[in-house]
DNA sequence: GCGGTTCTGGACGAGATAGTCAAGAATGGG
DNA sequence: CCCATTCTTGACTATCTCGTCCAGAACCGC
C-alpha cells in the first residue's frame, strides 16, 4: 500500500535517548540525533514530531523501564524481601560507582533540567517517583512480615527514606563521589533500618 | 583616569545567577542576561569574558555562599551539635517544599547538567560536596562527644548518608514531592540516626 | 506492472545566538 | 580644561538550529 519504514524505530529510540542523556534537552540540536541515527530530518519529523515530543517519548519510554527493572527487583515473597531491598539499595550505588561516563540518571538529569518548566516532564518524573516509592514501602513491608525489618514503623515513610538515600547517591556520583563513598552511602542506609 | 563602571558587579552577577538558575546554562541565552541586567553585550564579555567563564563565576559563587551558609548553620558548641544537626536536615526539607518556583539547588541543577562534560563545574561541584560532607562530620562528631549520637560510628559515614538524603531531598523536591512528605524523610533521617 | 500512498533525504527559510567591534561617553590626573 | 583611558551601546557577522517542504524512492493491493 505504501513505503514502509526503512527503520527500526526503538533503535532509533534508543540513539536519540543517548544523545538527550548525553546533552541534556537543550543541549541536544536535532541535527544531532539524525547524524546519529543516519535518518533525514524529515524521517526524524514525520514519524516522532517535534523535539519536545520526541524527548517526551524517550523519556517516558525510559521512566517505563526504570520502573520494570525496580519492580523486577524488588517483587518476591515475604521471606527474601529484605534481601531484596538490600540488592537494590547496593546495586544503585555500585551502577552509579559504574557509570565511568558519569550520565547517571535520566531522570535526575530531566527532572533537574526541565520539571521546572516543562509539565509534561515533571508529572512523567512526579510518577515514576511515586511508582518506585510504591515499591519500596511494599519491598519494606514485606520485610516486616517476614521479620527482618521492625514492625512499627510506617513503611511508607522508611521508603521515602530510602528513595530520598537512592536519589542522592545518584547526586553525589554525578557530583564525583568515589565508589567507596557510594558503597559506604548504600551500606550505612541499610544499617540504620530498624532491626526488630 | 578612566570612565569607571557604571553598574554593580555583585547585582549583575546575581542577576545572571537567576537566569541561569531558571533555565540552565544551555538553555540561557545571553542576550537574556543583557536584557535582564540591562547591560549590553560588550559590557557583560568586557567584565566577565564569554558564557562559559561568566557560569563559572556564577557557579562558584553560589557553591561559596552555600558552603558558608552551611557552616554558619553547623558550626558551634557540641552541647548543641545535635539540634543545629537537626536543625539544618529541616531547613533543608523546609527550604526545597517552599521553593514554590522549584527552581532548586543549582549545584544539583548545574552537576546534572554540566559535571558530565564540563570538567570544571564538575570540579567545583566536587569540591562543595566534600565541603558540606566535613562540616557534617564536624557537626555529628561534636554530637559524639556532647552524647547524643551513639559513639563507635564514623562520623564521617553518618555524615555520608545524611548528605545523601539531603540531596535526595532536593531532587524529590525538584520532582514534585509534596511538602510533608519532604519534611517526613528529614524526620525520619533524623529518627534513624543511632542514638547512644 | 500500475498507481496511490507513505517514506526518505536533504535543501531551504526564518529566526536565534555567541561573540566582535567601532564610535562615542564618562572620568580624573595633570 | 584636556586627553589618555576605560566603559557603554548596539549594530554586525558568522554560524547554528528548528522545522518545513518537495522531489524522488519504495512498497503493495489490484
């Protein structure tokens, strides 16, 4: 019926994410990502629009995927909750010690760059911070039915907590903090858990 | 001698500080700095040199001003390290739910955007971090020895986490955090420190 | 294959943007 | 009061950047 896509369009997805992380939105021209991708800007227009809509695509895509691989990670029964918490908590900090090219975080980077202005961005980061806030207080509560964290306490606001120590891990790295700094971070905030 | 300045270099400094701090580096345009400050052009690149060193200057004046803030809130007698320790986790929980603007921190809002490729917003960022993180030490060590942190923690750890969560809540903040819940991680920070 | 339809590539236009420059203004020491 | 010196203004250049547009290419139902 009609030319098909010569492209495939989560790989081009995908590019244009890198150069958005690497350059941030206003720092990202849209020559860029059509070099990257090898598509001609009107490939790029015609089937994503804009720049603001195809930063808004990338970005929900990516929150999307932060918010599987958070669930993935901290979804299990009752008995290994805490240990799952304890995974995650480390493996944030190790990925930030990891990331040698020093993105970090889409969203800390979004969030920090446009929810001040821009709605759409902010309410898309104001979910994905709920969502992974839900997680955390049910991973918390889990760990509490099995024992391991002390009853009594609002999980809720310990997962504030932790969302609150995970952010700012993020922060610090970009900020340079050394991988053992990141490490002790993840490691004192797991300490300080209530203990039954 | 010569025809002197005819504006406030501290005004026009902070006055730029505001532009970048409401649209980034990327996203501020010189021109709007001009028209703010009312200076023309060849008077902003004839006092400060072209965008990159006038940020920097911006930027490091800001990182000062904030580490002298800190300090000032820190710093005192250990009978009363651990009130102005609590004191100062609040006011930063405070301080981000009623930036009604959610314009932030601009050191969190320059390392996201800059640190990755700018090595010198990335070196000042640094070097305001490991500021903050020793008056914390300074601040929970003294808190040790008046008793009221339990001894045999490392201050230094103590202080690790506590600058992480207020990072944290700087970015929870900047996505849209509501203020109790802000004030709730700063308690709840505070509540899980060890007491002896 | 034919023709209608959608996709591609890149030239193009309009406006924005960093930084320069020159002509004139303000100052104060001599 | 004059002149060397520094500051101011904003026009100007050269480049960049977004988004459009169109001529041609690729496809597939008929």
């Amino acid at each position: 019926m009609a030319r098909p896509r010569s492209f495939d369009e989560r790989a081009v997805l995908r590019t244009a994410r890198d150069q958005f992380w690497a350059t941030g939105y206003a720092g990202t021209k849209i020559d860029d990502i059509a070099a990257a991708t090898g598509l001609g800007k009107g490939s790029l227009y015609g089937a994503f629009g804009d720049k603001h809509a195809l930063f808004l695509r990338v970005y929900d895509d990516y929150c999307t995927e932060a918010e599987e691989a958070t669930r993935r990670r901290l979804e299990g029964p009752d008995e290994t909750a805490y240990q799952r918490l304890r995974e995650h908590v480390i493996a944030i900090a190790e990925d930030t010690a990891a990331d040698t090219d020093r993105r970090g975080c889409l969203i800390a980077k979004s969030t920090a760059e446009c929810a001040q202005h821009d709605e759409a961005i902010a309410a898309r980061s104001q979910r994905a911070f709920r969502e992974l806030h839900d997680q955390l207080t049910g991973c918390i509560a889990a760990a509490q039915r099995a024992g391991d964290i002390a009853d009594g306490h609002d999980p809720a606001r310990l997962a504030s907590l932790l969302l609150a120590v995970n952010r700012g891990i993020e922060a610090l790295g970009k900020g340079g903090s050394s991988p053992a700094e990141l490490h002790a971070i993840a490691e004192t905030a797991l300490a300080v858990l209530p203990k039954p």
